[in-house]
C-alpha cells in the first residue's frame, strides 16, 4: 500500500530524490496515523518512531514545515519534551524555520541556557557545533567541537566533523589527525578510509599512505566507486612523483585495475541509472577520469 | 523397597489436579508477568554523567582500549607512537580524572557517594523483585500444599530425581515419577521462561523502547566503571597495556593485497 509508514525505505542521509520522495508522502503518512492510532497500540515500536524521525529531517530539508511540526509533536507527545535527542530535534527545527540572522542567534542562545543547566546534552553540543558552522563562525564551531570531544572522545561522527572543519579552513594534518581518531573508534568503515586516502592526497606529502588508504577502503568494500576513483588519482600522481617506496610496477597494476574497476562500475550504474541516482555526481566525475586517461 | 515391575498405583482425589496444580501454574505464570511489569516500571536507566569532566573520565579508558584495538588496521608508526606516548603519560598522570587532585586518595565510600547509592539502589530493587515473591509464594505453597502428590510423569525416571521432585514427601517407596506440590513449584519457577518469552514477546521489547530513544547517544552512555572502582587503577593498568604493545599496520602491503585478492590476472 502507498504511503503507508512500513514503506517508507531507509533513506540515504545526502540523497536529495528520496528525501523529497519521503516527504511528498508525509501528509498521508501523518493522516493515516491520526487514524489508526485509537485502533492499534502495535505502532508503539522504536522503528516507528525512528522513522517518524527520518520523515521529520526529509520534510525540513524539503521545506513542509507543517508536516515537520506534526512530526515533531507527535515525537515529543510520546518521549516528553526534555527528552534530549527530543531537544535537539526541536533545536534543529527552529534553526530550519528560522527567519533570519537574528533568530539564528536567538537558537544560540537557547542552547547556551540549555547547556550551562545540563553541560552532558550531547544532541544539543551536536546543534550548537552545526549552528556556529552554518553563522560562519568556524574557529567558535571547532573550539566548541574540540571540548565536546574532550568529553567524549568515543564519538566517530564528531571526530569527522572536526576533521571537516579543519579541512575547510586548509589546517590538512590537524583534519588527518582527527580523521585517524574517527578511524580507531570505527577501524572498518571503508568510507573513512577513502575519505582519509582523500585528504592525504589533497595533502601531497603522504601520496603513499593516500595509496594505502584507498587500498584499504576497496579492501572492505570491493566496488566502493571512491575508492577506486582515489586509488586511480593517487597511483598516477605518485607515478609521476616516482618517489615513493611502494615500487613502479605495482603503481602502474594498480592504476590499470583502478580504471579497470572504474568502468566496470560506471557501466553497470549507468543502466540501473534510477538506483543510483543518488550517486550521480560521483559517476560524472568517474566517467570523466576515464575519458582524461 | 518398590517391588521391580509392579506399577505403583496411588489413588488420587481428582480435586488435588483442579485445586493444587492448576493454581500453583496459575499463580506461577501470573507473578512471573507481574514481576516483568514491576521491573519495567522500576527500571532505572543508566544514569548519564552530569559534567563533561566526568563523561571525560568514563571514555578516556574506552579511548585507550580503542587505540590497543584499532591501531594495527589504521596507524602508522609515526603517529602510533605520538598517540600511545600522549594516552600512557595521560593514564599516568591522571589527566583524564575528574578531579586530579583526589588521586591516590582511597575511593569514597559508596554508602555516601550519590552516584554509588543509586546503582546499589538499583541492584537491590532488581534483587527484591526476585526475592520477595518468591518468599511469599514458597512459603504459600508450603503452608497450604505441602505433602501433596499431584502428577504422576509418564516416563520412568532414575533415583536420583528424587530429591528434585518429592520435595516435601518424606516417603522413601514412593516412585520416582509422583511429582510432590513443592516441587512443583520449583520445576515452575525454573521452568517458565519460555512460556513468559511467548506471553511478553521475547526479551522484553517494552523495556527497550523506552530507553531506546533516551539513547540519544549511546557512545555518550556507555559507562567502562563500575560503581566503587577507582577509575586511577584502570588508568594505570591500561597504560601498561599499552605499554607493551608492539606497532604492526596490515595496511602495509595493502597494495599488493588487493591486486593478488581481487584484480583480475593479467594486469
């Protein structure tokens, strides 16, 4: 059955076409909800609420406000308002709707007052960190970043943050530093692995460990098109360096099974081009290295 | 002695089935829910630490049990080396305490340690969900049924069953397989676990929803220390863990890995 809420697909946190799709069901969704609800008590599940949740971020992000509102409600009527993910969640919601730069503020300093009541409210450090990085205020968003990991020094997604934000203000080894410590907590997530490969290679002292990276990313995940797309880049870069212990041969194998690999992938995804559709622009630009080289 | 081959036969009030057994499973049954119910409702969650510094002191130790872990599959040398140096004269110096100045100090009493009392607290509630009824119920049954023999088994069984199934019957003739009342409450007691999984839903999803959700992080919750531990010893043992390490990476060779692994031949 259409829009119902067990239909609703976990969806990819970046990819824009099923949030949208998401959220054009979200009145329904709500509307059968309403109903049902004196009639079965089994929806009461930590699944339903989760989604309930992702239908709250996809209608933020594709601006129904209204829905997000109900989504927000019903959350809150179940958990209770000083729940603090619910908090954070109400945080977040302000901060989309808000009007201008003056109610930005106005967030900030809620969560100020929320934080010097109950310093440990990790979803609303969370907020704040995001909410200083989206006023431009990078240097405040990491200096509060790096206290809140302090505490905290198991969080991997904190860690990328950081790593993010160091990396947008070109500070590349404090970005790798904080990368490595991402990858200690999370030791087989392939995606860091090429992110890290990424960020030496951007670097451009380290091409070798950029190469050992990327090697590690597709060893976890053997058709992870960032990978290959990385380990291809940073074999031909280190080949035209031709200073690196790893020898000659084996950049070359490597550069000719990362573009081998490459086609292979932007072939198969280009068929089957609606599943993959959040993906595209990665596949633009795979598709591009292949005809450069 | 039993005489060998002969059936015992013991002539029952068809009573005892209706007044004994069945509610001795009843009443078993209905405690086991209510004691479910109860325990939810008592149920407090993990207590989240109050001040940064103290969720600091709870997750450096995680943090160095990490690096022990995961340093062979994402460090190098050089920044292996930087971290142990950085997370041992951390431990040592007590860096990561909440208060530094306490250290060495003998831990505080958990009887007036707030954060002790509650998980003690805690541990008595769960304990006395178990004890009081069972106290109750045993000594109901004993006062009402004991020196009954309710149920016969219909398979044969060795001596040694005895004392499992004729509590309460001081009768050294009688088959093994007369079940007495008290033990059957026993065989209950221990037996019901299955059926209580089948009537709540297996391992009690009521409980976990509500705490599911307060989880909001759960790398936040995690709490390595026991109540009472004195989190300076841990340090110290764990910085001698790491002490010891030696630096390996499987990221060398990773190169050449991935080729024989899954490149295709001939490239």
């Amino acid at each position: 059955m259409a829009g119902s809420i067990s239909d609703i697909r976990n969806i990819n946190g970046s990819d824009l076409i099923s949030a949208l799709h998401l959220a054009q069901q979200a009145p329904t969704i709500l509307g059968q909800e309403s109903q049902s609800k004196s009639s079965t008590a089994s929806a009461d599940t930590a699944e339903y609420y989760a989604r309930i949740e992702q239908l709250l971020l996809a209608c933020l992000r594709t601006g129904d406000d209204q829905s997000a509102q109900a989504c927000l409600n019903q959350l809150s009527l179940r958990f209770g308002p000083s729940n603090e993910r619910i908090m954070g969640l109400r945080g977040l919601f302000e901060e989309a709707t808000a009007k201008d730069h003056s109610a930005l503020e106005k967030c900030l300093q809620e969560y100020d007052q929320i934080l010097s009541q109950s310093p440990v409210n990790v979803p609303i450090l969370k907020r704040r960190v995001a909410l200083l990085r989206s006023l431009n205020r990078s240097s405040d968003a990491i200096s509060a970043l790096i206290q809140l990991l302090d505490a905290i020094p198991t969080d991997a997604e904190a860690w990328c943050e950081l790593a993010d934000l160091y990396q947008s203000q070109g500070l590349s080894s404090q970005a790798i530093f904080s990368l490595e410590e991402a990858l200690l907590i999370a030791p087989n997530s392939w995606n860091i692995h090429a992110r890290l490969g990424e960020l030496l290679y951007i670097d451009g002292d380290a091409l070798q460990r950029s190469v050992q990276h990327f090697s590690r990313s597709i060893e976890l995940c053997d058709d992870y098109l960032r990978g290959f797309y990385g380990l291809t880049l940073a074999s031909s870069r280190m080949l035209e360096k031709s200073n690196g212990s790893i020898p000659k041969q084996t950049l070359e194998r490597l550069k000719a099974f990362g573009l081998l690999k490459l086609g292979e992938i932007v072939k198969s995804r280009s068929v089957d081009d609606q599943h993959w559709a959040s993906s595209r622009s990665e596949l633009i630009a795979a598709k591009e290295l292949l005809n450069r080289f | 002695m039993a005489v060998q081959g002969v059936e015992q036969t013991i002539l029952r009030d068809p009573a005892l089935f209706y007044w004994i057994l069945f509610p001795i499973s009843i009443v078993m049954i209905l405690t086991g829910i209510l004691r479910h119910y109860a325990t939810v409702l008592m149920n407090s969650t993990p207590r989240s630490p109050s001040t940064l510094a103290e969720s600091r002191e709870r997750l450096a130790l995680l943090r160095g049990v990490n690096l022990r872990n995961n340093a062979c599959s994402v460090l190098n040398r050089e920044s292996f080396e930087m971290r142990k140096n950085y997370m041992i004269s951390g431990f040592r110096s007590g860096a990561f305490l909440k208060d530094p100045n306490n250290r060495g100090q003998p831990p505080a009493n958990p009887m007036t340690d707030p954060a002790g009392m509650e998980a003690m607290m805690g541990m008595m509630k769960g304990n006395m969900m178990m004890m009081v009824p069972q106290t109750l119920i045993m000594s109901w049954i004993n006062a009402f049924f004991s020196g009954f023999v309710i149920l016969k088994l219909p398979f044969p069984l060795t001596i040694r069953f005895k004392s499992m199934l004729q509590s309460g019957v001081m009768t050294r003739d009688l088959d093994v397989r007369w079940v007495s009342s008290l033990s059957w409450y026993f065989l209950n007691l221990m037996g019901l676990q299955s059926v209580f999984g089948f009537i709540l839903g297996s391992d009690n999803a009521a409980n976990q929803m509500a705490q599911q959700m307060g989880m909001a992080n759960p790398a936040a919750m995690v709490n390595p220390l026991q109540p009472g531990q004195d989190p300076d010893k841990l340090y110290l043992n764990e910085a001698e863990n790491l002490e010891v390490m030696e630096h390996f990476c499987i990221l060398d060779g990773v190169e050449e890995r991935i080729l024989q692994n899954f490149a295709p031949q001939g490239i």
